[in-house]
C-alpha cells in the first residue's frame, strides 16, 4: 500500500510529473519505481529509485487517450525486458479526475474537448504484473513535489498552480496533502473569476481554466475579437497581426503569442485582460486557503506576462 510521503518515509519522485509517495506497509521492500507522467498531449515515464535517483532517462511520446491501458502495460513491459533493475511499484499522475483509493480515473478530458468515461488503471496493471500502484492527479502531485524539493522554505502551508491544456492544483499543509471529503480538493480550475464572460469550463461560468489555460487564452480571443466585429483579416491592422480569415480552431496559443511580440495591439490587450483575471485566480486562491507560498508550473507558464499580474494583485 502506497500513500504520499511525510517526513518519516522514504523519498521517490519522478522529477518530471514529481509523484511523491510513502511506502507505509513494508517500506523497505521498495527499491525501484516505474514512475509515469500522463498529460492531455504527452505520455511520459522514466524508473526512479528509493534514493531519489532517476536510473532511466526521460521517455516522452504523445498520449493515446481511448488506448491508454494498452500504452501503461506496453511500457512497463518494455521496461520489465530492458531494464536491469526489478520494479516494486507503479506511480502514476494524470490530469484527470482520479479515484486514488481504488485506482481509478473518473473522468478524461481529451484536448479536443471530449471526455472519456471511467478508467480502471490499477487493477489492469495489478493483473498484468502484479505490481502496487499509486494513482494521482497530477497537480496534487506537483503540488507535494514543490513541497518536498521546490521554493518552500518554512512555510505551513503551499498551493501549487499548475497551467497547460487546462488548469489544476493541489494544497498541502505541514506536509500532507489536502485531499477534500472525497479526495477532489485543489480543482481550482473552477473559480470563477469573470462571471460576466459568457466563456465555460464543465459549465462554469467564468471559470478560471476557461481563460487562462491553454485552450482558454484561444477562446478568450476568439471571443473578444467577435465582440469587436474583427472579421477577417488582422485583428488590429498590424503587419504581424493574428489572421482571423482562416479557421479559428486551427488556433495555436504559440500563434496568440507570436501576434503579440509582433505588436498585435488587439492581442495585446487581450492578454493583458487575461493577466488581470489570472490575478483574481490566484488572489482567490490566497483568500481561501491562506498558503504561505503560491508556486505556479505547467507548460503555459512561460510567458510570464500572464503570471505577474498576480503578484500584484495578491500584494493589494
């Protein structure tokens, strides 16, 4: 049995997804853990040890979302044959809503907006290879990684932020995760923080995840420039303006951010607005739970324009 780690147990992490994990039955017949990172896009894992050593590098392929079962036992197959080491254990972080007692994924988010229903990933590996498994979402994960090997210094109490695809979380205090009555705490994603916006996200008016993830900025835009009347062409008449003529869903939000280093004014002002509501997010978040440090990850960090409208919003 497999639980997250305190300051008693042993240490072992992935480094990419950060699953943390205490063996509390039997800690010392743990060794080696085949650790998995599970995305919207990316399907990642590598094999760490109980000395927090990566003794595999990083394998990253794209995420086959109705095939995923396959994919998890395939890998762990190959790493079974190629390996010289002999698995213990199974972790695994995934971005869904996930059942972490009974190893079951709830609910999948596909990044075209489709969502597939239940999943039970422990009990195939259990049949398959007999091995413990840890299953959990991915933003409590990260948010125990930066506990354990992050900026926190001494504080009680951390929230971690995490932005991609969509937007997730998760909240420890003096080292244990806080889980919620039914192990869902941390979906932050949900706040509310434009109630006016007529943008949704699991029928969330305004929700967070609906404008500042990476799916979000894109119908943000999209929204806005039809609030303008843009029409085809360029939204703000620059020569590196965004093209509204072609078809908004072949969208990427690398296009959204190149329009707007090219001087994009529209854009520009789209993304300051959505700085702003980011803000709110985590001056929210801070309201609610009262963390002492507010850590922020994923792959939509780094445009950091739409990060430091938080600090000074929290400072006011």
């Amino acid at each position: 049995m497999i639980d997250e780690l305190d300051d008693t147990g042993e240490h072992i992490t992935t480094g990419m997804s950060r699953i943390l994990i205490r063996i509390v039955e039997n800690p010392t017949s743990i060794d080696y853990v085949a650790a998995f990172g599970i995305r919207s896009t990316n399907f990642r894992h590598l094999v760490t040890s109980s000395h927090r050593e990566f003794v595999e590098t990083v394998s990253v392929i794209p995420t086959r979302h109705r095939d995923r079962s396959a994919q998890l036992l395939a890998a762990i197959d190959k790493l079974q044959t190629t390996i010289r080491y002999i698995l213990d254990a199974v972790g695994i972080s995934c971005t869904d809503l996930v059942d972490s007692t009974a190893g079951v994924v709830c609910e999948l988010d596909a990044p075209a907006g489709e969502t597939i229903d239940q999943h039970d990933i422990g009990m195939s590996i259990d049949q398959a290879h007999g091995l413990p498994v840890v299953l959990m979402n991915d933003g409590n994960a990260a948010a125990l990684g930066e506990w354990w090997f992050g900026a926190r210094t001494d504080q009680d109490c951390l929230v971690h932020v995490t932005v991609a695809t969509g937007i997730g979380g998760g909240i420890v205090e003096q080292g244990r995760l806080v889980r919620g009555e039914g192990w869902q705490a941390g979906e932050i994603d949900l706040l509310p923080v434009a109630s006016h916006s007529d943008l949704t996200s699991a029928s969330v008016w305004g929700a967070w995840e609906a404008i500042r993830s990476g799916y979000g900025i894109l119908q943000y835009v999209a929204e806005r420039a039809d609030e303008a009347g843009a029409g085809d062409g360029t939204v703000s008449g620059t020569d590196g303006g965004l093209s509204l003529g072609a078809n908004r869903s072949t969208w990427t939000a690398a296009d959204v951010f190149d329009a707007a280093a090219t001087g994009d004014r529209f854009v520009n002002d789209c993304l300051d607005e959505i700085a702003q509501y980011n803000a709110a997010g985590i001056a929210a978040i801070c309201n609610a739970v009262n963390p002492g440090l507010v850590t922020l990850g994923g792959g939509r960090t780094e445009q950091p324009r739409l990060d430091h409208q938080g600090d000074r919003g929290v400072t006011r």
